[in-house]
C-alpha cells in the first residue's frame, strides 16, 4: 500500500473531519472483522465466480473480439458489478495485501481493457455492433452509471495502490465523458445517477479539477426535465425537481442517495453552502419521516422507491441493500463536511441493520430486500441458481439484477475507512469495533489507540493508547442517540456522558485506557404515530442492533400474525437478544374482517373483531383467560433472520392496551 | 330486443337462481340510473374517441391495409378495450335501444371485422407485417385474451339483439381458437385469463358445448408451469397452481379473478361440484382476509396484485377498477351457482365502493387504482392528456392501461342484469334501486314489482306489487349483513329482520307494497386485529357506503397525518355522510421518530414519541388540552373523493384509546 495518500473511499478537500485510510485504521477482529474475513475469502471469489457464469465478464471478450451481437446476456447494468467488485478487490488489496485479490484486479483489468474504444468509451451493452448506438437510451441504458462505478473502482486503485491500467482505463473514460457531456457536448444526463459521485472523486483523487466540474455539471442539468418522462414520472430518477430546490429525497432510493453524495462532494469542493444545506434539510426530512428503524431507506417495490412521508410499511418494506450502501455514502460525507456525530448514529444503525442482514454467514448468499415484517416464510433457495426475484425472503446466491453483493463487498471491504476521523486539534471515533488507529495531527501530533470491544455483544468499548505524545490531544468517542445512560470511565472515575460526542482533552500515555460503557439491555422502541404502518406496535433494540421475531421461535406457523405483546414489562437480556412477554390470543373466523365497533368493555378500549375471547377486566396481564396464556417470546438480531432456515418474521410487534 | 333470450351476461344452464335479463329489469333512476345516464351519454363516446385518436381503431385498419408495422400504437391489449366498448354498446342499445349506440356497433363492428384473418385469426398486435408471429408470446402477449373480450361483446350482441356481423366474426375468432389449441393443438394458455370466460358463455348463447369445453381444457392446463416464469414469479398469472387446488387468489388480481369466473361457469355447466367448491374456498379465505373495506381487491401495486393474507396497506392498496369488476363478475355466478346471498353482500359493496368510484361525475374521467388513503394530493389532472400512471390520486381521462373506462362502461350498461333472480317459485331481489321487474315463474305465475327507492340515500325499499297473481309466490330480499336492525313492513305491520334472506310467500295483489327498512346511521367499523396496516383505527360507514374524510375538509393540509378520531362518540349523520369527534394533536419535531417507549401515563397506554402533549389523566375526551380541541369531522362517500380537486384522503382513521 501507498502510503502517501489516505486510503479511503471518500477525500475531501476541505471540511472539519478528515478521513483516515486503511493504512491509519485497521479492523482487527469482532463483528465486523469476522465478515470482512468472509468477505475477502469467499464474497468476492464468488462475486467473480457468477459474473464467469452469466457472461457478464465474456461481454466484454465480446467487445474486443467484435462479436458482440443482440443476445448479449445481462441488463445494461451488467458492467457495473465487474467494477464495483474491482473496487472491492482494490480495498481488499489495500487493506491486507493479499495477492489473490491483486491477481484478480489485474485478471479483471485487462478484460475490461480490451474492450475500451480507442476514443475513450467503454460499454459492452451499446455502441458495438448488433447492440443500439451510445448513449441511444439515457434513461434506462445506464452507460454513465457504469463509468461512474468505474471511477470509483480506479480511486480505490489508485489510494490503495497508485497509478495502474484500471486508473488509465478510468482516465480515458472520464475524458471520453467530459468531452461528449462538458459544456459544450450533449446537455444530458444519466437516468441512474452514479457518474457524478464518480468524477467527483476521481476528480479529488488525480487533483483534476474538470472532472469535479463535470460533476457539478451532471448536477446542475438535473431537476429540468432533461429525462424523457416515465409511466413512474421523472421523480423516479430525480428528474423533477433541481436538487437545490428539492425538499426531500423521492424515487429511487438508490438513484436519490447516489446523486446526493455526489451533491455533498460538489457542494464541498465548490464551497457551495446553500448546496450542502439543501441536502442537510432533505436528510434531516428523510430520517425524520421516510425511514425505517432499521435504517432502511425505500418503502416501494414498485420503482424501489421512497413513499411518501410517513408511508414507512414493514411487511413491504423494500429497503434495498444497496439503498443502505448508499444511505453511508451520503451520511459518511455529510459527516466529513460538517462533523455532526447524527450523521454517524444514521450510518451505525444501517451498518447493522442493513448491510449486515444481506450477506449470509458463508458469505455466499444475500438479501436484496430487507422487509421488516416477512408475512409467508420463502422457499428454501437454490445455491446454483439466479434468484429472478429481489424479495423472496431469503437469501439468494445470486440475483438476476445483483447488484448489491458487490456493493456490500466494498463495503465490507472498505470499511475501515468509516470508523473514524482526525480533525486538527484529535481523534473521532464514530463507529466501535476492534480495532488500531495509527495517525497524526496536521501539526505532527501522534495519534495511536487500539479498540478493544466485544461490541455490540457487550457495549464495553476500551480505548487503549498506543502513543506516548506529550502535547495534548482530543480524543472524542461519538455515544449513540440511543445510549441514554452512557458512562465514560478513565482513571477509575466514571461519569455519565449524555448521547452525542463526548471528549477527553489532555496529554496521553500509552497504556492507559479510557472506556466507554453503553448500555446493552434490550428496550421497547415506540414509532412516531404518523407511522401508520406500525400504530399500536413495539420494536425491540439492543444497543445498534434492532430485533426480530422469528417463526422459528414460536410455536405455530401462523403465530405471527396473532402474536401481541405486553409493553408493561421491560424486555429482558436473552443472550445477544431478548425475551419479550407475549400470547397468543384466539381469533374467530369471520367471514368478514370488519365488524362494528361494539361497546368498549373498559373505557378506552372499543371493542375489535376477529379476537374470539379477551382477558378479563382486571385489567392484569398476568392472567391468561381463554385467549391463550402469556409466554416467554425470544427476540434475536434482525440481521440474523433466516438463517435458521426461511422463517416468517416481524420486528413491529402489536403491544394493545393490556387492560 | 329480442325477448325471446335473457339479455343478461350470465346465463348458466342449470342452478338455484336464474338471472332475469335486461328486458326484465329496467333500472328507473336513483344512484344507479343516473350513472347509467351518464354512461349511455357521455362515457361510450369518450372511449370510442379517445380509441380513434390514439390510433387503436385504427390498427384495425392498417391489418386490413396490409400497412401494419413496428410501430404499432397501443399496449398489446388495446384491441380488448374496442371489444369491451362494444360489449357495453350492446348492453345500452339491448337496455334503451338507442340509435346512437346501435350505429356505433356496426360502425365498430365493420372496423373490426375486416382484419379478421380468413382463418378466422383476429389481433393487430401479432400474426402481421413488421409485427411479431402469432402465438409468440403466450405470457404476455394478451391475444386470447383480446378475444375473450370479443366473445364477451358477442354474448352481448347475441342476447340483445340476435346474430349479427359482430357474432359471426366472434363465431370464426372461437372457432380458430378452438383449433388451434383444441385437445390435438398447442397444449397452452393466455398469460392473461379471459377467453375461458368468453368461451364459456359463447358457448351457453351458442348453445355450443365445444366452446364451453375448450375452456375447460384451458383451465385444467393452468397451474402446472405452462407458461415460461417470469420475475414476478407464475402465481402472477395463476400457472402455480392448478385452479382446484389452490387455497386462495394469488397474483395479479384480475387475471385471479377472470380465471375463477370460467372456472365456476366450467363447474356448473359440468355439474363439478368439487371445483364449485374450491372456488367458493378461494372466496371466503380471500374476503376474510384479502378484500379491503371497500370489497377493493389488489393489495399490491408491483404486480397489480393481492399480497399475503392480512396484507391491506390502505395508503398502498391497488384496489384496480378491473378487479371489482372482475369480483363482481365472480361474485355473480357464485350467486347463480348457489343462490347464497353473501355473494349479494360482496357486490353491494364493491359496486358502491369500487365501481361507482372510478367514473367522475361527468363520465370522462377514471380512477384505476382505488387506494384507501391518499398521502399526498394529485396532480390536476389535463382532460387532454392520456395519464401515464393508474395512481395519480385523481381521475384520468384515459390511461396508458386504459382497461378500467371501458370496464365501468359494461358494468354500468348491463348492471339491471345484476340486481335479481328468480328460482321456481319466485323473486330474489338482490340490490337496492329503483327499477321495474317483469318476469314470469317456469310455471307462468307473474312476478311484477317495482322497486322504489333512493337508497342508499335513505333505506327505504319499498316493492311495490306490479300484477295481480292468484297463485302464491315467494318474495326474497337481502338485507345486508351490514343492517342489524333492519325492519320489514307489511299490510301496515313491522318486524325486524335478520340479515340474510327475508321472504314473503304469498298471494300478491297489484298495488300492494312490502317495505324494508335498513338502518343508514352512521357505524364505526373496526378491523380484525390481524389487519396489521390499519390497527387502532375505525373507517365510518353509512348503508353500503363506506366513507372518507378528505383534506378539504380539514384545516391544514397536514391535518390528515395528525387527526385522531374519539371512538367513543358514535357517528352522526350528516347530509348523506357522518361527523365524528376528532382532534389534531401537535406532534413534535423528532429527528428521529422511534423514540424509547416511555413510562405510561396510564396503565395499559405506553408513552409514544411524537406527540407533543396529551390530554390529562381524567380520560375525558372532551379536554382539549395543549394538544388541540376536539372538532367535528365531516365524512362523505368514499366514492365521491377528488371530486373537488385533488385532496389527501383517508378511510381508516386513527382512534386511540382515549383515557
């Protein structure tokens, strides 16, 4: 690895944090470490292994070869997967040295190579022959959005190793693109969004300016009408509205967040305020109305779209993974640009929920969809075969449109990159795992710490200094919005420490240990009660980690839709999850599901259908009656659902009035 | 007209109850007749208008030029919305005989005819030049579809005015279709159900069994993976599972729908009882747990599709015109094939609410999708413009998929032959409005009535005896499963009756008149508990109606995202509606809105975010409090929404627990 430069996905020029790379940040084990060694050691061979298979890597022989023809397996998409794995291979690269994945970047290269046009343009989907011209379908065709995940595939390269064919191939095809969209080429754009976070930062990455502002160009033409309009309207791709005028992120999830991370890096680079403040107000709208608990972004299937405010369904939940990738894009940048800690607990909560429930223990399967509430339990999945559907529940081997294996896997790969950041007086850290952080200060200041955690098992966080440094320096750690009842420990002292940063000022010796303890119980979470879709319900959280119900855990097969919980008592620590107190209660079959409204038995409470008997008046919950007696309901981390096999499953859980 | 026939859709050759056609009930006016006022002058000709200039007339034309090309106008559909057009103009001209309607037949039906292939092959989408072969697209192609539609119109022609042109064409259409996929031909089938239905019933106007037969075999080939998978998956067209085995309706809902249609007109007229059976399964787990309040069908917009059992997002539900219609026409021949009058219940219900939503008042403008909850008002929709999106939150003047307009316009031109049977020994009258029924008993007792009515304005029926017949018969009326409390008045005496069934078995003389009286206050209705969308909410209803409060009756254009209902001050009637006590709690800016669930205040009531303040302890809910005073709601007729412009919109409205 290159040590000169920082290793990271996202460098900005200027800003109050500053990234630090996988040569400053090191994952050395626990939650995260275990996944980034499946990563590494079956993911992206995998990832490869597929792309072989469908013919989307023999497209671009196709290319070269000129044989390409109208039978060209894989959507127009197809490209980008082979550059967002050579992003992950170059993070992989960077951040262990291990030669199999340098082998297969310079595998993968070359393929890719042969295929360039000698003016720059580099598709295997259009512009050859049997196959429509160049950029013959910008709303659909995706030819930008591939070169942008070719740029980002070339910074990686290029932090992580320096100059190589792939950043030459990169270079020729920004060229190409700046010369046939610049300012005097086709005022158009990309239907799919991607090529604007792409030249950004190969822009920052080679110090080129006119790739930023071609960026910043691709920006500024959206929000017009510049697309042709769509049965699903031109919000769909963003099209509606110019994005400084927009109050709020809509469409396409995956297409709005990749355009806003492309917004937050112009907005920095060109010092553009009211840019980086509109995007502020609409991620401010987002979290507050347009997004699950799980951090999942996306309520439609229908065009893998936000709804509208507070359209937040569990069951049709799509909160796509890439749509989570996508979300710590924008946050992680934010971040950067302004050193808010909120925008670290939106990332923490998505890494957890999100991109940690798609990939399956082995690395080999993933989720596409993540719903929070799985009504039918799916069909056990084939491993040899392409799931055609993104929502099966469970996780597929591989996807007809994959596009999120190889974006978790650089995620994963890249990871180290999120954990933490310097500004000039010390250290942040936002994200806890084990792991070591060797850096310095502008002014030269040694910065050394070794997280010691078992996180999020345990919320015991030990912060091991690793440098004597006689000048004094920050050391902050970010407590989660959720961490009400915080302590900060050092020096045998401990104090409470409220949820945002908290920081510790003061010259540091190596060996001595500050420590952040969170707390770890299990708490019932209440939705906002515009929620429509989970009015009445109870969620359960353990520190990051949203919890689940499963089928598995229960003892019917349609318990899940009868199941009702008790809010009165506290859930309970259940290793890792939690136990909540549940029943069953009986439903009559009706021939019709509403009835009227009877005579409440107790004030406040009208009388429901469909439940056949109901406690008695009491008011105890303790008592059974005939509805079925209370039990102990066991909670385990929504990211592990399914593995025991397809399940239903539901994180809201009706909690009715118990009196 | 010719009597000699019963000019009705359904006309099965065995049964409890025989239909009476449109020479026998003659709907006079009230809520139906002016619709179908509107229909007969203003909707028939907006459809044939808005078919010529999107050039779907015209395809005709051009196979008949030999000048068919690519470029072919139009879904590969659009000939069925000619051939439902024609069916609706069979049933006005059959109903009023009106010229207009009858010069459009042979206006449309010349059009049509001269593309039909010598061999009897009838579509412009497929089979000519520059289009593709005939047959290649089973799955989505729609071509038996397109002609069961035409069957459908011919049944029309044949029962209301006897062979002419248009069934001759029909005649050579089922013909080639028998051949060609007959026992000896292609062993396949329409992705998109609908010839069965038309076959069916050709065949019973034909009095031609082998096209009944053919229909069987098209049924009994479906559910074994005839069709190649598609993403969405097979269930969406019903190849999953064969007909007799499946549990309930999955898939794309009017395809479910139209496919259970043949499938009871194959069981009665093959007197199998175990298929009649399966349907009547399929029924009743699907309207206990896949029908919306309003009888909407099609929970998903994706696939235009029911979802899982308990699945009825309001906001999101699809609720397609085409299905109501499509439930209707199930509904009907179960009804026939049964004499149950639940099936009775279920078509008051989506008549009311689904059917009677989509036209505007002035006829030229649609709903396709009939969600119960509009977040965000519409767009103002351009008379002038074909609406790309079937969810636009107001009516369209035409659609893209424009199979709704022509869907309502045959409901409506044919529906007096939905409103009563007869069965050996007298009269069933079904639905509520005021008509004149003539017909006679297998034995030539008299059975005349006619009904007086301005339900569901008010609840009144009154039957007034139209013929003296000396020999006793028997009177039925349905009285909804809605109306407890309802009351029959006869010879000056009242005595309530029960819902179901109300029969009066006597002489009758001319002039004398039987009442029912049906309760129109205002009710609260609560769902099952299972019904995860709409929990700790009530919808209102009136009679059939289901009602809606809208935006513009509220004093804030968010008011509808914060309202909440007291549901223990009953509903009061209000001008063909109903006022409920609500209020409009403030709610505080979170940035995050999931929030610990606090300490209750009250047992049995855990603290929700978001509320900013909440009435105090007495559990009166006539304390306004911080939070907002309690005000009256005005509720209107579901169907009438956007009338007034676009407006957000609820059914289920939330009802808290007061205390």
């Amino acid at each position: 690895m290159t040590e000169s430069t920082t290793a990271c996905p996202v460098l900005p020029t200027r800003g109050p944090a500053h990234p630090l790379g996988l040569a400053q940040v090191s994952v050395t084990g626990g939650f995260w470490g275990v996944r980034q060694a499946v990563n590494a050691t079956a993911t992206l061979s995998h990832c490869e292994s597929w792309m072989e298979r469908l013919g989307w890597l023999a497209n671009f022989d196709r290319v070269a070869d000129g044989t390409t023809s109208p039978d060209r397996p894989g959507w127009p998409f197809s490209d980008s997967e082979v550059y967002k794995l050579l992003e992950a291979l170059a993070w992989e690269a960077g951040r262990t040295g291990d030669p199999e994945a340098e082998w297969a970047i310079k595998r993968l290269t070359a393929r890719v190579g042969q295929a360039q046009d000698p003016d720059g343009y580099l598709n295997t989907c259009f512009g050859h022959g049997g196959r429509p011209p160049r950029y013959s379908d910008l709303e659909m065709g995706h030819e930008l959005y591939n070169t942008g995940h070719l740029l980002q595939a070339a910074v990686a390269r290029l932090r992580t190793s320096g100059e190589d064919e792939l950043v030459r191939i990169a270079r020729r095809a920004a060229d190409h693109v700046c010369r046939t969209f610049g300012a005097d080429g086709l005022p158009k754009i990309c239907g799919h969004p991607e090529i604007e976070v792409g030249l950004a930062e190969f822009g920052r990455a080679l110090g080129e300016d006119r790739y930023v502002e071609q960026a910043r160009l691709f920006l500024d033409r959206r929000g017009h009408g510049t697309l042709r309009d769509i049965p699903l309207g031109r919000a769909y791709f963003q099209d509606d509205i110019p994005i400084r005028q927009a109050d709020v992120w809509r469409g396409h999830a995956v297409r709005a967040l990749y355009l806003t991370a492309a917004a937050v890096d112009v907005a920095v680079e060109r010092g553009d305020d009211d840019l980086l403040r509109a995007v502020e107000r609409q991620w401010e709208r987002v979290v507050e109305r347009r997004t699950a608990i799980t951090g999942g972004m996306g309520s439609r299937h229908q065009d893998e779209g936000f709804g509208e405010d507070w359209e937040l369904p569990p069951d049709r939940a799509f909160c796509e993974t890439c749509a989570g990738v996508a979300s710590i894009m924008v946050s992680w940048r934010l971040l950067l640009a302004t050193g808010d800690v909120r925008y670290a607990d939106l990332i923490e909560r998505t890494l957890y929920n999100v991109v940690a429930t798609s990939p399956s223990p082995d690395g080999r399967a993933f989720f596409y969809a993540n719903p929070l509430h799985q009504r039918a339990p799916g069909n056990p999945a084939d491993e040899n075969e392409v799931s055609p559907r993104a929502e099966a529940g469970v996780r597929a081997a591989w996807f007809d449109v994959s596009c999120c294996p190889t974006n978790v896997a650089r995620t994963l790969a890249g990871l180290g990159a999120y954990l933490a950041t310097t500004d000039d007086d010390g250290l942040q850290i936002h994200q806890y795992a084990p792991c070591t952080i060797r850096t310095e200060l502008p002014d030269g200041r040694q910065v050394a710490a070794d997280v010691e955690t078992d996180y999020p098992e345990s919320g015991t966080i030990r912060v091991r200094i690793a440098a004597d440094e006689p000048a004094p320096w920050a050391l902050s750690l970010r407590v989660p919005a959720w961490a009400a009842g915080a302590r900060l420990i050092e020096d045998g002292r401990e104090r409470p420490v409220g949820p945002g940063p908290v920081t510790v000022r003061r010259a540091f010796r190596s060996g001595e240990v500050i420590t952040l303890d969170l707390p770890m119980e299990p708490r019932f979470t209440r939705p906002d009660p515009r929620i429509d879709a989970v009015r009445g319900c109870v969620a359960v959280e353990r520190g990051p980690e949203v919890l689940c119900v499963e089928s598995h855990d229960l003892p019917r097969p349609d318990a899940l839709d009868a199941l009702v919980i008790d809010p009165l008592t506290p859930p309970r620590a259940d290793s890792g999850g939690a136990l909540v107190r549940g029943r069953l209660p009986a439903h009559a079959d009706r021939p019709w599901p509403y009835a009227p409204a009877t005579a409440p038995t107790q004030p406040g409470e009208p009388g429901e259908p469909g439940e056949s008997s109901r406690s008695g008046g009491s008011g105890e919950p303790g008592e059974s009656g005939e509805s079925g007696g209370w039990f102990d309901v066991p909670l385990r981390p929504y990211h592990s659902w399914a593995r025991r096999g397809p399940s239903s499953m539901r994180v809201w859980l009706p909690a009715p009035p118990t009196s």
